[in-house]
C-alpha cells in the first residue's frame, strides 16, 4: 500500500479510496490555497451515518478551514480544490454555486461554532431564531407550526421551560443555555452530517460534560453524521468513535480513537498524547514537550510538514511521505513509531 | 470509594488556614486574606430602584505561605478572578482585610502600595490583550523597571529573555510578530522583570495550544524553583493545577469550599462541589478505558 512517491502531487493519500457508499460525507483530495500558498493539501475521509468523527489539530493546523470549506464558508480569496461529496447531492459540493449551497447549509448539513455569543443575533428571540432556520429550509408550513416545533426543540437540548427560553434574548442566556440554542438549530431541520467546531471551548466542566453528552445522544438519536472539531485531545476521546489528527494542514494519521491515542505511529501523535498527559513528568517533574513551535500559515517546509519538529527527521522526508496502512488506519511518515516494519 | 467525612475532613484540617478569628498570622504567611467580602452593583434595570447587588465574595479566608504553590480552581462566576484582583491589589474588597507580608494593602493609598507592585506580579490570559501592540518587546518588559526606577533596565532585559527561553533579538520586535505560546513568555519576562516574590497566573496556558502548554507549563515550574517564587496559579482546569501546584483552593459562589495538598483534594474530594467539578473534567485516560470498555463488550480484542 505504502509505495514511495517521487513528487508531493503523487504522494497524494490513498485514503482517496472511499470508504464504501454508505458514507455521508466523502472528502477526497481536499486541497485550500490563497494564492499560491497552501492551506490544507490532500485531506480524505469519509463519515457514515450516526459515525463520530474528531478532527483535531493546533491551531494553524488547517481543521477549521476543512470545517469551513465543506459549507462553501471560506473566506474571500481563499480557494478549495478536490471534491466534497454529501449523500443526497449529486454534485461536488466545492462547485455548487450560492444559491445551491443556502439551500444546503442549515438543513442538509449545519454547524455548531465555538462562540455562542457571537453565532446568536442579539436582537431576535432565539424561539424565532430556531423557528428562522425551519421557515427558510420550509421545513415547517406556519410561522405557527415553526414556533411550536423551536419549542419542542428547545426542550430536547434539556432547556428547562423551553416556552419561556424561546421568548428570551440570547444576552439573557447563560453560555452554557445559548450553546444549546446553536445545537437545537444545527438540528432542527435534521441534517445529516453536523459539524461543531470546538463547541465547548469556552464553557465550564461540568457545562461542558453535560454539552458532549446532549451532542452523542442527539447525533445517535437521529444516526445524524457528526465532525468534531478540537484541540481536547481528552474530547475527542470522550465524543467520537475515529479521529483524524491533523497538522501543517494535512491529516498525518487517522484510525480508532483508541489504537491513535494508544498506539500513535506518527511522531507528531505521540508528541501530542504526551504533552496532554499531565500526569506523566520525568524526574524533574517536567512534562513532555514537542520541541520549537507550530510554524505560520504556509512556512511548513514541503516534504513531511513536521520534520523541521521531529526527532525521528531524515534527508528521506524532505519527500512527503506517503500514506500507509489503510484509509480508516493509518499515517504518513517515513519513520512510524513503533517499529519499522 | 469516599472516606467517610469525619475521617477526610481530618485530613484536610491541618492545611486550613489559621482560625479567621486571629489576627496576627505566621512568620511565613505572604498574603493574608481576612473575612474578604467584595459586592459589586450591577447596572439598574428601573428609573426608581436602584440596580441589584452581586456578592462576588461573601467572607473569604485565606493564608499563603512563601514558596507556595496554590491553585485557585473554579467554574465562571466562581469569584477567583475577584479574589485575585483584590490580592493582587487592582480593587479593593468591600470588607475585610489583606495582609501583604504583613503590611495592610485593603486601605493603602497607590503611593504607599509600591512594595507590592514589585513583590506580586501577575500574567494573564489572553496574552495578546495584555501587551501593548504598539511597544517593542524591550519596553515592555522594562516598563515595570523604568516605574521602579532600576539602574540598569537594558542589562535586565537580556537577562530575562534568556530565562524565559526567548533569542536576544526578540527585543527589537513587536508582539505581533510572535506566537500564543512566545507572547505568554514575554508576558512572564515582563512580571519577572522587578524580580517579585509572588507570581499570580490567571489562566495563563488555556489559551495556548497543547505542545506549547507543556512548554510553558515546565517553564513556570523551573522559574518557580530558581526564582524561589510564591505561585497563585488560577485555573478552571484541574488537572494543570494538579501537575503544578502543591496546595488547592475550591471556590463555589464567592465562598472557598475546600482547601488542601493537591493529591488529597483531588484523591478525597470533601465537598460534593469539589467532587462535580472533578467527575466533569474529561480526562483522556478515563476515556481511553471507556473505549477499551465498549470494545470488550463488542467482543473485539486487541
């Protein structure tokens, strides 16, 4: 499977191989640029229906702009490329004019972001915020009927007296409550594939906890197809069933969340299992590092995106690596931890 | 599982603070906070009553000792921040009183509070909003100095970078120009700079990422070690406090609920808030074995 690729364009990842029909969501060759820098390069995956993904990554590592890319949000100047496939839609989604992509958004696919205060207008009831994204979609037939459906939302994200929150403003929510609110409305038109973007960044624990399970419940309710966007390396093992680890905007390894966590094979993985586990320190009682810092937005050398950090660096991976083992478990590096097969 | 609380609150009874009745406090007692209650007004709702009032602090006691090191844990609204402000000497507590190496800080005029503008220096979260984007990086970590009065400010300049693991040329630069993780060490050179005996870190790593957390995380504890510092380190996350700090202070509602060695606290929570906290907190290892856990019962070896 690993066969050596001379040139970073035939390196591109054999993750390309789809895996399988029933998949929701099939990214294949996922490429951004601004200009001629490179964001995101080579970026595969499929979710299947009710399957937990976890995209995690540093920041500058190029996940939000995937997030963003599968809904037509890039920002201007910013340019997609390879294809996005959404069951239910016969076109790439990177193509789809607009038009199309409104139609889309909110009810095919939907997104919970990481700022409840900001997502939430502050000038609008969140019941006619809710009940908004269900008369656009005409998902309901009355400005009644919307209504009574946002109420009936509301009560299944856990809001206690879902009728009086309805009438409510956002800046009279608590963080935790306006969170829910993004949730009823990412689902309320049962979208298929929902995607969060460090939904629980900015709340406390015990919110938090009680945020991750309403989201597992919900997407398992409805086999609603979920891409959870972190850091929390603790998260994402908490949430998703797979998880793909993404750095200098490529994915470098992919597979269970339990055999990546456990049994990283990329350097770059291994390195972050170890700096997130407080409790293991050495001698000094100092905890372990990734060496240097994550470069900016397009100055990751070319070949491996990580060997200018890596211990285990080689002339060999100025030549990015190909992918090895197979699309649901797998890396790309020259020099695997754990064996050299 | 839990001790049974007779038991636990015996072990936690030897690190409580001195009775808050007393008012003398121990030769190695740094900040000493007294019965601290601080109320705010919010803004008023009505033409005719005035607005409504939050108790940020109802009644805080609290001693730390020289070479300590204390976390400060809390979900938001909790008042840690509050409680970090009035030691710190940024606001002042409705009643109550703060002891600062034995001085009053609660009632001092600015003037008379130099001491501990050079004895307690802070760094804060968000470490863009705290650097001034429009000075050089030398100015700002000398600033402190030049209000000081120091003789040789560039000299320390040097010095500092050096301890917090910047390059001498990162001086002439703006704080733009640096990332998340280097902007927190400029910040940390900048509350070293007066060479302070107690260091207090609101949040200083949650907004950093994972790798570069690690890294300032073991270059606070070296600077805590070489500098002989005081750390009051306020988190909402527990398990950095557990790694860094030796002594753990629970706040719920503006009241301290529990208080102790980090490892008892953690390992026998006495306050049923304390245990929510920690049962909440999503820790990778306890994850980890949920999916072990699911996939034996799957019937899926490996």
């Amino acid at each position: 499977m690993s066969t050596a690729a001379d040139t970073p364009l035939e390196a591109s990842t054999p993750q390309a191989t789809t895996r399988g029909v029933s998949d929701v969501l099939t990214v294949t060759d996922l490429g951004i640029s601004v200009g001629p820098v490179p964001l995101v390069q080579d970026v595969s995956f499929g979710i299947g229906a009710g399957e937990r993904v976890g995209l995690i990554g540093e920041s500058g590592s190029g996940k939000s702009l995937t997030a963003l890319s599968l809904l037509g949000l890039l920002p201007e100047g910013l340019r997609a490329t390879g294809s996005v496939h959404l069951a239910g839609v016969a076109d790439n989604l990177l193509g789809l004019r607009e038009r199309r992509l409104a139609e889309i958004r909110g009810s095919l696919i939907s997104m919970v972001f990481q700022e409840p205060m900001t997502a939430l207008n502050p000038v609008m009831r969140v019941g006619d915020q809710v009940a908004e994204v269900m008369l656009l979609h005409r998902t309901q037939p009355s400005r009644a009927r919307a209504a009574a459906a946002a109420v009936e939302l509301l009560e299944r994200v856990r809001l206690p007296d879902p009728a009086s929150i309805a009438r409510a403003y956002p800046h009279q929510l608590s963080g935790g409550q306006r969170q829910r609110v993004m949730l009823a409305i990412a689902l309320a038109n049962d979208p298929a594939l929902l995607i969060c973007d460090e939904p629980t960044t900015a709340l406390d624990v015990t919110v938090q906890a009680q945020m991750l399970d309403l989201i597992v419940e919900l997407t398992a309710e409805r086999g609603t197809a979920l891409l959870f966007i972190t850091h929390d390396l603790a998260v994402v093992a908490s949430v998703c069933q797979r998880v793909l680890v993404m750095y200098g905007g490529r994915v470098v390894e992919a597979g269970d969340v339990y055999d990546v966590f456990t049994a990283p094979r990329h350097p770059y993985t291994q390195g972050l299992v170890a700096a997130s586990d407080l409790s293991l320190v050495d001698d000094r009682g100092r905890l372990r590092t990734i060496p240097g810092v994550v470069p900016g937005a397009g100055e990751f050398p070319d070949g491996c995106v990580f060997r200018t950090r890596c211990p285990r660096a080689t002339a060999e991976c100025e030549r990015t690596p190909a992918w090895s083992g197979s699309p649901a478990r797998g890396f790309a590096c020259w020099h695997p931890v754990g064996g050299d097969q | 599982m839990t001790e049974p609380p007779k038991n636990a609150a015996a072990q936690v009874a030897p690190a409580s603070p001195v009775e808050p009745a007393a008012t003398g406090e121990a030769a190695d007692v740094v900040i000493a906070a007294r019965g601290v209650v601080r109320r705010f007004r919010r803004p008023r709702r009505s033409l005719l009553r005035p607005g409504p009032v939050v108790e940020a602090l109802r009644g805080v006691d609290l001693d730390i000792r020289y070479g300590e090191r204390l976390g400060i844990v809390g979900e938001s609204g909790s008042g840690k921040s509050t409680l970090i402000r009035l030691l710190a000497g940024l606001d002042r507590p409705t009643a109550g009183s703060i002891r600062f190496a034995g001085r009053e800080i609660t009632r001092a005029s600015e003037r008379s509070l130099k001491f501990l503008r050079r004895d307690l220096q802070m760094v804060f979260q968000d470490p863009m909003g705290s650097l001034d984007p429009r000075m050089k990086v030398r100015d700002i970590i000398s600033e402190p100095l030049v209000a000081l009065g120091h003789p040789d400010a560039r000299g320390r300049v040097a010095e500092l970078l050096d301890a917090v693991g910047l390059p001498a040329a990162a001086a002439d630069r703006y704080p733009h120009q640096f990332s998340g993780g280097q902007r927190q060490r400029i910040s940390i050179a900048r509350a070293l700079a007066p060479r302070p005996k107690v260091l207090v870190a609101d949040e200083p790593v949650s907004a950093l990422d994972v790798s570069v957390r690690a890294q300032i995380l073991n270059l606070l504890m070296d600077l805590v070690e070489d500098f002989s510092l005081t750390l009051v380190f306020v988190s909402h996350d527990l398990s950095v406090v557990r790694h860094l700090c030796d002594t753990v202070v629970v706040m719920h509602d503006g009241e301290i609920v529990e208080r102790g060695p980090t490892a008892d606290v953690y390992d026998h929570p006495t306050h049923p808030y304390t245990r929510t906290l920690l049962a909440a907190a999503p820790t990778l290892k306890q994850a980890l074995a949920a999916h072990r856990a699911r996939a034996v019962a799957e019937g899926r070896q490996g």
